[in-house]
C-alpha cells in the first residue's frame, strides 16, 4: 500500500499492515499491565527483596522511557519498517529470556531489553500509520484502533496476569513472545517500506548521546527517589546532573544541522497542548491505578483476579467505543473532545473519593470505572491524532517519540510523587485500616490536582480556536460603515 494512502475501503494488506502495529502496542500494554500481579511470586521462588524486586518494573520504564527520543528519530532516519521489526524481534527474544532465566539481575536485564526495544517499536509503529493513513478521517479511524488495542492490552493484562500467575509467574514473562513473532512475520510481508530522510546534515551523535543519557538519568534519578529520599544529596546531585545535561542537549539541538529533536515544533500550540496534556493524562491515571489496586487488595481483601475485574468495565468501554470515537473527533475536533474526555476523567476520580471501609462497588468503583472508560476513549487517541496532525512524514517518527516520552516521564514523575505523598500522610506506628485509608485520600486528591490541570491545559485549545474562528469571520464577513465603530468597541 502506498504511503498517505486514503482509499474509501481500506484493503485487505492495509487492514492487515495495521493489525501488525496494533499487535506491538497491545504487547507493550499487555507487558506492563502482566508482571504487576507477578511481582510475590517472582519475588519468593527468585528470593528477591522488596528493593530488588521494585527494579522488575523500574527496569522495563527505564529503556522505555529513556530511548524513546532516540528510537523515534532513529525511525525517521534508518527507515520505520527495519527499526520496527528488528525491535520487535529484540522484545520476543527478551521475553523468552525472560521466562527462563533464575536470578534477579538476569530478569531485570531482561525487562530492560524489552523497554528499550519498546522505546523503538512504539514511536516507529505510531509514524508508520501516519505515514501510511492520510491526515483526517481515515488517519483519526487509524488512530482510533490503534490506541484502543493499547487500552484493551493493559486491561487484558490485569486479567491475564491473575490466571496465568496462579500456574506459574513465567507464564506472564513468556506469553508476549509467540505474539511477537507471529507479527513479526505478518510484518516482514504487509508493512510498507518507507523511503528513509535525506540526512544531509549527517547524524546528531552528540544530541542522542546527551538526550539518551539526560532521560536515562531522569527518570531512573524518579524511580530511585522514594526509596533514597527526596531530599537525599544524591536525589538531588542526580537531578542536577540531569537538568545540566538536559540544557547541553538543547543548546546541542539548537545549533545542530540534523538535531535528533527539532525543538521548534514545540512552539505550536496543539503540540505542546499534545505533550503536556498526555503527561497529565498518563501521570493521573497511573497514580491513580496504584493507589485503586492497594486499595482493593490492601484493605478490602481482594484478590487479584477480582481486582483486575474490577478495572475492566473501564477497558471494556474503551474497546466498544472504539468504532465511534474516530467519528466524534472528525465532527467535533480534537480540542473539545479532549476537553471533554478530562472533564469525565476528574469527575472519576471525585468520585472515587467517597470510598471507605465498607466496599461500596455499585456506588462508587463502577460509576468511577465507566467515567474513567469514557474519558480514556476520548482522550488518549485524540491526544495522538493532535500530536500527529500538520507534521511533515519525515518527522513523525520525531513526534511520536517525543508523544510516547511525555507518556512515560509523565507517568515515572505524578507516580513517584503520588507515592511520596501517601507516604508522608502515613501515621507512624498506625497500621490500622482506617489509618491506611486515610494515607491514601491525599494521594487521590493529588491524582484529582493532575487531572485538573490537563483539563485547564486542554482548556486554552478551546479559546485559542475561538480566537482563530473570530478572526477568520471578521476577514471574511464585509461589516458596513455605520457598524464598523461598534465592532471596533467591541459592541
């Protein structure tokens, strides 16, 4: 199928080139959502501690959210087809790894494989369907499929984990890999090739270097820092480094002829709403995520299985919407549909302060779950359709690293302060049920705070395009003499 292509009935290599990127991202889903329930088992037969074991999930966020710069400019360079099949071939290898091995260090090793062949089969895979589905309607049904899979991967990982981990906690390790190569073969025969960017100004290796290691830093200096401190000389000499080597980087960009992050599409308005509306989003529901499961299991006794059912009305939903949510964002535009999605994303998560002792499922976590469903179908596809809108194909790659980024440093960054937070409202030496409930209220307000301020983000998108729609009528509509003093005033 050729690039941009926009046939009224996609064909059957077109359905199939899309199925094969969506079958990536549920992986990617499917892989963080798995090894959470995992983690006790893992822990006893490996005999890790809690420290250690942290490093199960930190391992897999830190090549993810470190690469994600490099493997989205390294998609736009060395081709999105080859970068994004040799990584999913990496990530199966990582997974058959990673149920064999019979130590700690080799499983966090090995879930840092698949997070960095994550970081490059995620931005490679999202600038293959722009690239591939012209801009508009059939690019926003693209979209639309495509980050529903990712919703419905990390929901079925929540289920799939507590079945699989009943037999053995390798399962969850293994399971991803049989995906991966079955797409990988899909892959090799319907993607497209894509024709690489002329690099006349050769390759930006002092920007990926420095980018690469500042993001490393970041959010490793993130994860570490509820265990080590906040306040902690090392937190603090980590962030420091970090910021520096973030300011080399730009100054690097600035000037570089080929930067691996051209920073002047940060200066559109949609863009920057893009990114900072998914750390947001992502950050949120996250942290949100976190503190729900602790709550169900911690302090209602529920068992995993029961918790992940517990959060799949909200999958569920995103997955039966998916048909329709391309439909809404063509006629109303990403900005109020965005606007629309985090209104119901705070009012899930006001409501789910009311929760107590008493497990209350029908008034409060169904309600909260259906809102968080709807909200999550608008949202997340139609901040990927806005990031992707108006950039030229040989940027793309560029973008969808830099959206995918914004995800996960989002995310690394409102959990570890979610966490410090519920922390420092814990009573010392009272381990009563209400005494936990009560640690993590503050927690919640602050996923509550998180979701405010996306929606007031996403708010400045409405007045910006009413301003462009009132400038467009008064250059377009003739105003008479007699009237034009009264429009001047404003009248």
């Amino acid at each position: 199928m050729p690039a941009s292509a926009s046939p009224e009935r996609w064909t059957p290599r077109l359905w199939g080139t899309l199925l094969v990127l969506c079958a990536a991202m549920f992986l990617d889903a499917l892989d963080v959502s798995m090894v959470g329930v995992a983690l006790p088992s893992i822990g006893s037969e490996l005999n890790l501690s809690t420290s250690t074991l942290q490093w199960v999930v930190s391992g897999y966020i830190l090549g993810y959210g470190g690469l994600l710069l490099l493997g989205g400019r390294a998609a736009d360079l060395l081709g999105r087809r080859r970068v994004f099949l040799i990584a999913l071939a990496v990530f199966a290898l990582a997974s058959l790894l990673g149920g064999f091995v019979d130590s700690g260090p080799l499983l966090i090793a090995s879930r840092f494989i698949k997070g960095l062949s994550a970081a490059f089969t995620a931005p490679a895979g999202l600038s293959i369907i722009t690239t591939t589905f012209a801009e508009g309607p059939v690019r926003n049904r693209a979209l639309t499929i495509y980050t529903t899979c990712a919703a419905t991967g990390f929901s079925m990982g929540l289920v799939l984990s507590g079945l699989l981990t009943e037999a053995s906690w390798r399962l969850t390790m293994l399971l991803p890999a049989p995906i991966a190569v079955l797409a990988l073969v899909a892959g090799l025969k319907l993607i497209p090739r894509s024709a690489r960017e002329q690099n006349k100004g050769g390759y930006d290796v002092p920007g990926a270097v420095t980018g690469t290691a500042a993001m490393l830093l970041l959010v490793f200096t993130v994860v570490e820092a509820p265990e080590a401190g906040w306040a902690s000389a090392r937190t603090l000499l980590s962030f420091l480094v970090a910021a520096a080597l973030l300011g080399v980087f730009v100054r690097i960009e600035l000037r570089s002829a080929s930067p691996l992050v051209r920073l002047g599409v940060l200066r559109a308005g949609p863009q920057l709403r893009a990114q900072l509306g998914a750390m947001t989003f992502f950050g949120g529901y996250v942290s949100f995520q976190f503190l729900a499961t602790q709550y169900f299991q911690s302090l209602l006794g529920w068992s995993a299985l029961e918790t992940a059912l517990a959060f799949l009305p909200a999958g569920a939903l995103v997955a039966l919407s998916s048909t329709k949510v391309g439909s809404v964002i063509d006629r109303f535009g990403t900005p109020r549909v965005i606007v629309a999605g985090f209104v119901l994303l705070v009012a899930s998560y006001v409501l789910f302060l009311r929760i107590s002792l008493t497990p209350a499922y029908a008034g409060v976590v169904l309600p909260s779950m259906i809102l968080l469903g709807f909200a999550c179908a608008l949202v997340f596809p139609s901040l990927n359709i806005q990031a992707t809108n108006g950039v030229d194909d040989d940027e793309q790659g560029m973008v969808s690293g830099l959206l995918n980024t914004s995800i996960q440093v989002g995310g690394a960054i409102f959990l570890a302060i979610v966490t410090a937070v519920v922390t420092a409202s814990s009573h010392t030496g009272d381990s009563s049920p209400q005494a936990v409930l009560d640690s993590f209220r503050p927690g919640l307000i602050v996923v509550t705070v998180i979701a405010v301020a996306g929606l007031l983000i996403s708010l400045t998108g409405l007045r910006t395009r009413r301003t462009k729609e009132s400038v467009v009528v008064t250059k377009s509509v003739p105003v008479p003499d007699a009237d034009r003093e009264r429009v001047a005033v404003g009248d």
